[in-house]
C-alpha cells in the first residue's frame, strides 16, 4: 500500500510541503524556504523513490499565552463585523480554557490569531437563505480562514449554536463530552466524522498538485494527524491550485450546509432547515443587545 505521512510521524507540527524524486531540487526547494522555517525530510520508496520535505513555523508557547488584544484591529471594522469578532474570540477563549481543563496542559500554538481574516469570513458570507444555510455557511469560512490556532473547528461547531440560538432560543446542539451517556460518544463520533472529512477537504484544496505527484510516485493514501485517512482515490487533483481552490471551498460549504442540516434534526428543531435565516446587522444586534 503507497501509504505516505502528511504530517510527519516524529513531530505533527511538521506537514508535507514538497516532494521530489531528485536530491539536487530537494537542495534547492530547502535552502529557498526563510530562515524561520524548519525542516525535516523523509524518504520513501514506493512505485518510484521520492523525498518529502516537512515544514513547521512553530512558535511555541501556549494559545493562551497569545497576546489577545484586539482594540486596534476592531477600531479598523465595521461595527456589525467588530461585534461579531469580539463574541466570536470570547467563544474561543472559552473553548481553549475548557479544553485545558479536560487535558490538564495548555494548548499549544502553532501560529498567531489572525484577526484580520476574520472580518472576511463574515464579508464573504451569503447571508440570505434558511438559518441552517447561513449557519453552514459562516462555519465553512470561518474553517476556510485558518485563523485561529489549534480550534478552528470547534469554534464553527460553536458558532452554529451561537447563531441559531438567535433565532431559536431554546436551540442547543446535543453535549459533545463522551464520559456522560453512550449516546453523548454517538454524537460525538458523528460529528467527527465531518470534522475529519472537513480536514480532509481543507488539505486536499491546499495540496492538490503535490498530492498528482505523490499519486504518480504510488502513493494511494495519506496519513493525517489524529489517523484521518486521505484516499487519494476519492479527490479530483488533476486542475490548477485556483480551480481546486473554489471546486473544493463549494465541496467544504456544502459539507457544512449538510452537517448542520443533520445536526438541527438530531438536536430535534427540523424546522430551522426551513426558518429564514438572520442577516449580519440582525446577529450583530442581537449580541449587542446580550450585553
């Protein structure tokens, strides 16, 4: 089986960057990288021997470490997206303080908050359409902007709650803990399942033409973090990184559309697949007035 590490076995904070079957280019493609950059290189021998080039931009220290203040950057929004940004780093935070007290070690970062990206997440939102439309929607880009370390996930899964609880007050998505009742792991491995699909999505939108390579040197699977498997069967690789860019961003919304779909069932409010949704300046002045 061509099986080959996305991130590498030895330390996950590395991802495969490059492959090469030449030493020479694999010379190269290393000494181009900044000087921030480090490196680590596996060889493998599948239909054909090839190099990977690992790569991590690691930091180090505590997510919660980060410096988190953000006047600045919320002065430069608009009012409707500086309020909705602002809930939505208070979301976060709380996700990254719970998640330290179920594992009793900090989270680590591996990149800085990028609250700019942020904002665009919520602009280039379609806002029309069903509650569960809209919901899928802003957890697709939130995901898509990649801006928050370590939990861009589980900040969506919150923020679907958080915003059709504006429109349905009593909706809440069913506990995700695993340590209450069998049902609770049930749910929990469900939503797993489009998490790690989600990812799976997210790398192959990012990797496309490394990924033809790889296949072309026999490699038919790839090993993510966490043993999220990525049949390179399944995708289409063979088009340009901007075609795959929007081929799979529309593959990634209608992902999320469908999980919240699924999830409003589960939790037993079908009817918000047919609610019309809220528009931004209706959420943002709902959450003013939270406060």
């Amino acid at each position: 089986m061509g099986h080959v590490y996305y991130h590498h076995p030895a330390d996950k904070q590395f991802s495969l960057d490059f492959v090469n079957p030449d030493p020479e280019n694999l010379v190269s493609q290393i000494v181009d990288y900044d000087g921030d950059v480090a490196v680590k290189v596996m060889e493998y021998e599948l239909d054909k021997e090839f190099y990977g080039v690992y790569t991590s931009r690691v930091g180090g220290g505590a997510v919660s470490d980060i410096e988190l203040t953000i006047s600045d950057a919320l002065a430069d929004m608009t009012e409707d997206n500086g309020t909705i940004v602002a809930r939505l780093l208070e979301i976060y935070r709380a996700l990254l303080s719970k998640n330290e007290e179920e594992e009793g070690t900090p989270v680590e970062a591996y990149k800085n908050i990028d609250v700019d990206a942020l904002p665009e997440a919520f602009d280039e939102t379609s806002w029309e359409g069903t509650a569960t439309d809209v919901a899928g929607r802003l957890a697709s880009n939130l995901i898509l902007k990649h801006a928050l370390p370590n939990a861009n996930h589980r900040t969506a899964v919150a923020l679907i709650q958080f915003y059709l609880r504006r429109i349905n007050a009593d909706f809440s998505m069913p506990e995700t803990k695993t340590e209450i009742e069998p049902e609770t792991y049930d749910w929990r491995e469900w939503v797993n399942e489009y998490i790690n699909e989600s990812k799976r999505l997210l790398t192959v939108r990012r990797k496309n033409v490394l990924f033809k390579h790889l296949r072309g040197f026999g490699a038919t699977t790839l090993e993510r973090k966490h043993e999220v498997m990525i049949d390179l069967s399944e995708y289409e690789l063979d088009m340009y990184p901007h075609e795959a860019k929007v081929f799979y961003a529309e593959k990634h919304e209608d992902l999320w559309i469908e999980f919240v779909e699924q999830a409003v069932e589960r939790a037993g409010f079908p009817e918000l697949t047919d609610t019309t949704g809220i528009s931004k300046a209706e959420f943002a002045e709902k959450i003013r007035q939270l406060d």
